[in-house]
C-alpha cells in the first residue's frame, strides 16, 4: 500500500475531525470538481436544520445506520423519508433537505455518510 500517493485517501480513525457539532466528525477530500465528505456521527443525534444548497448538488450514501429526515422542494413539507444503510438520496441545488435523525448501526452506534458535492463547498474544505 502506497501511503504516499497523493490520490489515495485512507479513513483510519484518527483521520476523522470532530466538528463544533457534538456528535459529529467528518473526513472532508476535495478534488477541482467534487468534494467527498465523509461523515461519521453518532446514533441517536438530531439538529440537523432544514436547509438547501443554491449552487451545489449532494449526493449522500449512507453506508452504515440510517438516516431519517425531510427532504422537498418545499420547506414546510412534514413527510418524512428514512435512508437505509446501502441507500442513497439526491438533493439537486434549491432542494430543502434536513431536519434529520441520524440511526446509529448495531456495531459502532453510528450513522455513516458519504456526501458528494459538486462543485466543492468552501465551508467544508480542510487546511
């Protein structure tokens, strides 16, 4: 294995930062077109805010756990979608998505996401 290749990435676990949201960390890589961010954040946690992005799309795999949340066109929608382990959702730019509950997996109690942005948010990027 090649630890120096510059296009490789490994998610060993202290590569993972925690964020100023408790329950969360995150292993963000940015390329010139996408952006990986890969989230680990504990079971059972909520806060997550109704929001949308203007000028980026996200795709997100959840690979461990679950994700229950809202996600519309429009804000005020109360319906609700759970995303199961291997699952993916798609929130194109303007679409509202949030207000989640992240369900932690048998193993690690966590929920395990893989969201992809395009183009790179700069908010995310890691020095």
């Amino acid at each position: 294995m090649n630890l120096a290749n510059q296009f490789c990435h490994f998610f060993d676990d202290d590569e993972f930062n925690e964020t100023d949201r408790p329950g969360f960390r995150r292993r963000v890589i940015t390329g010139e077109n996408l952006q990986l961010c890969f989230w680990r954040i504990a079971g059972g946690v909520t806060g997550s805010f109704m929001h949308k992005h203007d000028e980026h799309e996200q795709l997100g795999v959840i690979v461990r756990g679950a994700l229950d949340f809202r996600i519309s066109e429009n804000i005020d929608t109360p319906e609700r979608e759970v995303i199961g382990t291997h699952q993916a959702y798609l929130a194109p730019e303007g679409v509202w998505h949030g207000d989640s509950i992240f369900v932690g997996d048998d193993e690690f109690n966590e929920c395990w996401i893989l969201d992809v942005f395009s183009p790179p948010r700069d908010d995310l990027r890691e020095g």
